[in-house]
C-alpha cells in the first residue's frame, strides 16, 4: 500500500481552521479525507453523517469523507485509520489534522517520524498555518503557541484581511517573514483557496528545492551570512513597527536566520555540530531544513529536522553548470544564531586555493 498522505492544519483560535476544511471538504474533488480532530466543537463539521462508531470516534460522513475525534493519542488514532484502509473497511486518499487553536504543531509532527509504525503508513506531506490578520499582531505578541504555529508553517494562510487595511497585511506579512521566510504566504476569503495551495506541497519532503525565498529581507543586507540577523528591536524602523506616530517593536522569540555557503561540508564535522546543537537547543528548534552541498557526493544533500528529530536524504544530482552551494534554514525560539552560524561554518571543509 502506498503511502497516505497526512496534511496539518493549524492556527490560533478564531483563524478560520474549519471554514477552510469545510471548503475543502465540500469541493469537488474527487479525493476521500479523512479528517482528524483534536476535539469536536459544538458544530460537528458536516452535519450530515451516516455511521457513527461511538467507542472509536470515527463518523463517515455523506460526501465520503471520515471524521475521527482524538479522545486519547493521535498515534492510535492514525494506526486505526490505517488498519481499517488496509482491510479495506474505510476507503480514503488522505489525512486532514485539524489540531486545537492553541496546540503546538511539533508533538504531531513528530508522530509521523517517531512511530515506525505510523512512518511505514503515511507521509507528512505539510503544515499549514492560519493566521488572523484582525488579532495576529496581538496573539503573536501574548502566546507563544501563535508563534509556534507559524514557525512550523509550510504554507500560511491569512484570513479575514477585508477587516485590516492594505498597509496592516503587508506589515503583518513581513512580521510573519521575519519569524518563517520558507513558508509562502496567501490571503484567503472564507476559506476559497485552491487545492493545489492545500494538498500535495511536500513541505516536508523535500526532495528537490528549498523554497526560502533567495531575496530574504534582500533591504537587510550588510555581508555574507550576517544579514539575516536583523531582528525586530529598539533599532528597527520598518514601517510594520511604527504605528499611530510612535514605535512599536515586535521581539518575537521565534525567529528564523539562513546559512549560505558556497564550500563543500565535511560530513563527519556536521554531523557532530548538528548533534551537539540539537542536544542542547533541540525543544526550541522548531524546524531547521536545507540543501547541502556535501563532500564526497555529487548529489543535493535534503536535511530538514523537526525539535530533536533530523535527518537526510540524498536529492538529486548537481547539474554540470550548476553553481554548487548549501542554504540551510533555521526556525527557532531564542537560538543563539552566532553560535550556529559560526558552527556551521566550522564544519566547512578547508577552502582550496
């Protein structure tokens, strides 16, 4: 059987998580959800259901679609899904993970690399994030769950920018650049967006570019690395932090920086750098993902890592004209981003002259 693919969708509460599933539910697409929630709401999803499994939280619904509530463990949650796939009991294509507006998107990440079980049945396919533009500025400023949830983030989403003006998204925008530079941004109207925008993105399997856009907050620039240091303090006057004649600073604690090199890595002092880091610093990595140039192959290096959990793959082929470089992406809260850059590029080989 081959894998099933398995989408996050996260967002604080009030963000339009389930008017967007609802839309995607609804849309005639042909695919088979199955849906899983942390919880139900007062309003089921779709009100019309079929069969309803009591002991084991699962509703199939008219449209085809599964609804399955988690009462104990994701994990179990997942595994029953699977199983009844298997016995051909339930038929679906996918997994939606609906999680609660203040859950922090990294334990359910992580079920999906943890479990070999759950491993051998899905694939993560991404996280996607949405985002209030009316109340962002205020719960990215009070609740680290909000920040955690767009540090995450594959793809964001940013729901009811009819309500703020113009000036107000673009500055939300880049405040929300500054924390995740790899996750594209999108405005949606009561959860219209395109499916192509929701499902298939492989956010988490890279496995043939790193999309960090290449101009990353391009005004920014001083010198090689540094330039991705600039961090929303005292100093900042980018229009987004000067409101109503005064200035206002987000310090948001996540926040991300990119490493760049145009040298080969030797593997073995990467590894030990990364294993290091990752042991002391590894709750606050939210997520860290790159293509590597590494020594001794002719082939992209994929790294990506989620809190404690990294690993690599090997991507293709460099092209003959291609220029060979590393772009390594780290999101995190409060990372001593000297430390990891100055590791990083100690675990450079020796440059040749």
């Amino acid at each position: 059987m081959s894998l099933i693919p398995a989408t996050i969708l996260t967002g604080f509460l009030g963000s339009g998580k389930t008017t967007l599933l609802k839309r995607v539910l609804a849309e005639a697409h042909g695919q088979k959800i199955a849906v899983i929630e942390n919880e139900f709401g007062e309003e089921n999803i779709d009100n019309d259901i079929l069969v309803t499994d009591s002991k084991e939280q699962i509703i199939q619904m008219s449209n085809g679609c599964i609804c399955c509530s988690i009462r104990e463990d994701l994990r179990e949650a997942l595994q029953l899904l699977a199983a009844k796939k298997r016995q051909g009991l339930l038929d679906f294509d996918r997994v939606v993970i609906e999680t609660t507006g203040v859950a922090d998107p990294g334990p359910v990440a992580q079920t999906f690399f943890m479990d070999d079980e759950i491993a051998e049945s899905y694939l993560l396919d991404s996280i996607l994030t949405l985002v209030d533009a009316k109340h962002a500025n205020q719960q990215l400023d009070d609740r680290q769950e909000a920040r955690r949830q767009v540090g995450f983030a594959d793809q964001i989403f940013l729901s009811k920018t009819d309500l703020v003006s113009a000036e107000e998204v673009s500055d939300l925008q880049h405040r929300l650049k500054h924390m995740n530079p790899r996750a594209p941004q999108k405005a949606v109207h009561f959860g219209e967006v395109a499916l192509s925008e929701v499902f298939d993105l492989r956010g988490f399997n890279l496995n043939t570019k790193l999309d960090i856009d290449p101009d990353f907050l391009k005004e920014d620039d001083h010198d090689h690395h540094e330039h991705h240091d600039h961090a929303h303090g005292e100093h900042c006057d980018h229009p987004s932090h000067l409101h109503d004649g005064h200035h206002h600073a987000h310090d948001d604690d996540v926040k991300s920086f990119v490493f760049r090199s145009d040298r080969a890595f030797d593997p073995a002092k990467l590894e030990d750098f990364l294993g290091a880091v990752v042991n002391i610093y590894g709750p606050r990595m939210l997520r860290y993902k790159g293509v590597l140039y590494m020594q001794g192959t002719e082939r992209k290096v994929i790294f990506q890592g989620v809190h404690q959990l990294m690993g690599s793959d090997l991507g293709p082929a460099w092209a003959k004209d291609e220029k060979r470089c590393s772009k390594m992406v780290f999101i995190g809260i409060d990372l001593p981003q000297d430390i990891f850059l100055q590791g990083m590029e100690q675990a450079l080989c020796e440059p040749v002259f």
